[in-house]
C-alpha cells in the first residue's frame, strides 16, 4: 500500500488478488494524508501489522509483562499498525527510533519496543517478511545510592506521599507501578508484612511477599492513621492509583544533590545494598520477584563480599 495523489487528492493504493484498489483520504496536504494514512484500518483480516499484534496481544492477556506490551503498542501502532509486515524494513526502523529519541525516548525503550513488535510477528508467522534494525544496546548503568543517600532524599521530600514512596521503595525493593498500586488490604501490619501483588497476581514479575522494615513500619503506621483512600500512596484524595510521582520525586532528588536518581533506581540500590551485605542471591531474588535467581546473579552477584573467593583461593 502506498499513498498517491489522484485528482488533486491524496489516496492510498493498494493491490488485492492482482486488482488494484483505491481508498481517497480526502485532502490535498501531504502531511494530513500520512496522519490520516496510519489511522486507517484495513478490513483484510491478518494482512497488516496491528491484525497480527491483535492477535498476539489477545493470546498473551494472561501473561504477567502483558501490560508492559501494551505501553509498547501505543507507541508503535501509529508507524507500524497499517502497514504489512514485508513492508517493515531498516530505514522505517531508523525512522522510528529517530522519532522516539526527539521524544525525549532513550535507546533501552526504543530497543524495547521493536522487540516486542519482532516477537509478535514471530509468534503470527509473518517474522521472516519484516526486517527489522534495533539501536546499538546502551552500557548498562551502574548507579545506585546508599541508605543513607536514601534518608536524605526522604528528608527532601516535601510531600508526603512522595516521602512514603521513597521509603517503601528502598524498603520492598519493588518496583514504581507496584507502589502505586498497593493498597491497604495488602499491607498487614501486625504480622509485618507487605503483599506487592493483588490476589490472583503472585507470580506477577517483580510483586514478591516481604518484610516491612522499622523503617518502613513507623512510616506506613503514620500514613495509615492518615488516610482518605484504600490506596497506601494517596494524593489529594483521589480514589484511583496514581500515575506517577515523577517531578515531585525529581525535585526532592535535586535538593539532595542526588543527580540522575530516579524510582528505578532506588530497587536497584536496595538490590545492592543486599549483595553487599552477604545476602544469598536466591533469597535477593525472592524479594525482588525475580522468577529466577540467574537474573539476579548476573547482575548483583559482583556486589557480593564471597564473588568469586572460593575461585581466588584456589589460586593463592
């Protein structure tokens, strides 16, 4: 399919059983026709790209990341949705990452992104038509923060529930989403404890069962006495989760001096706070939610006191 003018209008063309077909867009601008273009849907059943995602995405409602795939098709139907797979190709793929980049988008999502459309096409079939050119793979990123960097950004925090979302963070080691889904039927503060996934959840990727610490108790006790909703990090009074704490949490970040910190980062640093301690990597994976201690081991095993020691000896 492609776009052609005709008339004075731009259409788009298409063949179908060696027919040529044509569907006007109904404008003489170039630009309004190529918005209008990705719009369309074709009534060709498996023919385009979001027929082959749909059912992909429709096979994988039950998987654990299937929210996370649909964040991904947000961002890749408006390029990729109306076409058909063979008509995916590298300078498309340059196209799209450059797009993504001037969003502000760094390479780890764009990568992200095309290797769940990759996967779709795959698991349809129709992989072998498309070609695709991911981004070169950033170097990994090794910054963390101590717990004592983390009570100086508590402190800096004016808001409480920006205040709570920090502490929680360090303290579960969980991730951002699940913070701000948590809700109070989920917290039992008698026996100490915190349930990150809803019921039905528990093999959620990283919602794990764990501890509540001191620190975290005196915290989760003041907001709970404290509360107007069902949801342990609350704004405002607004009954739905929030969204996010990104420029409250970016702000207090600043006026701790801690450049480049963000939520994310707050989980990994736990993590390594943990290795460091001499904490066992199956066990850091249980906390983290990890379905499998390999991750956990190739990324937090060096920050282990006993990485490779036994191995070192037998050297000496």
């Amino acid at each position: 399919m492609r776009l052609k003018l005709y008339r004075g209008m731009w259409a788009v063309v298409g063949y179908d059983n060696g027919k040529v077909w044509r569907r006007s867009l109904r404008t003489p601008d170039r630009d309004t026709a190529e918005r209008r273009f990705r719009d369309l849907k074709f009534e060709t059943p498996g023919d385009s790209v979001a027929d082959a995602v749909k059912l992909y995405l429709d096979e994988k409602v039950a998987a654990a990341s299937h929210d996370s795939m649909l964040t991904c098709w947000r961002a890749l139907k408006p390029t990729f949705g109306h076409l058909r797979p063979d008509q995916i190709d590298r300078k498309l793929c340059r196209s799209y990452a450059k797009a993504r980049r001037g969003a502000g988008v760094a390479d780890g999502t764009i990568i992200k992104d095309l290797a769940f459309l990759k996967a779709a096409l795959r698991y349809t079939g129709k992989a072998s038509v498309a070609v695709f050119e991911m981004p070169a793979a950033p170097p990994p990123r090794d910054l963390y923060i101590t717990r004592a960097d983390c009570q100086r950004l508590a402190d800096a925090c004016k808001l409480p529930h920006v205040r709570l979302f920090v502490i929680l963070a360090w303290s579960t080691a969980a991730r951002h989403t699940a913070l701000l889904e948590l809700t109070w039927n989920r917290v039992d503060l008698e026996n100490s404890i915190i349930r990150l996934a809803k019921r039905g959840e528990e093999g959620r990727k990283g919602r794990a069962t764990v501890p509540i610490t001191a620190w975290a108790d005196r915290a989760l006790r003041e907001a709970y006495a404290a509360r107007t909703t069902n949801f342990v990090i609350e704004w405002g009074g607004n009954a739905e989760p929030l969204a996010s704490v990104g420029s409250a949490f970016e702000t207090a970040a600043q006026r701790a001096r801690l450049k480049g910190v963000t939520p994310h980062v707050l989980r990994h640093s736990a993590a390594r706070a943990m290795a460091e301690a001499g904490v066992p990597m199956p066990e850091i994976a249980a906390y983290l939610g990890h379905t499998s201690s390999k991750v956990t081991e190739r990324v937090y095993a060096k920050f282990s006191p006993t990485y490779l020691r036994k191995a070192a000896k037998a050297l000496e």
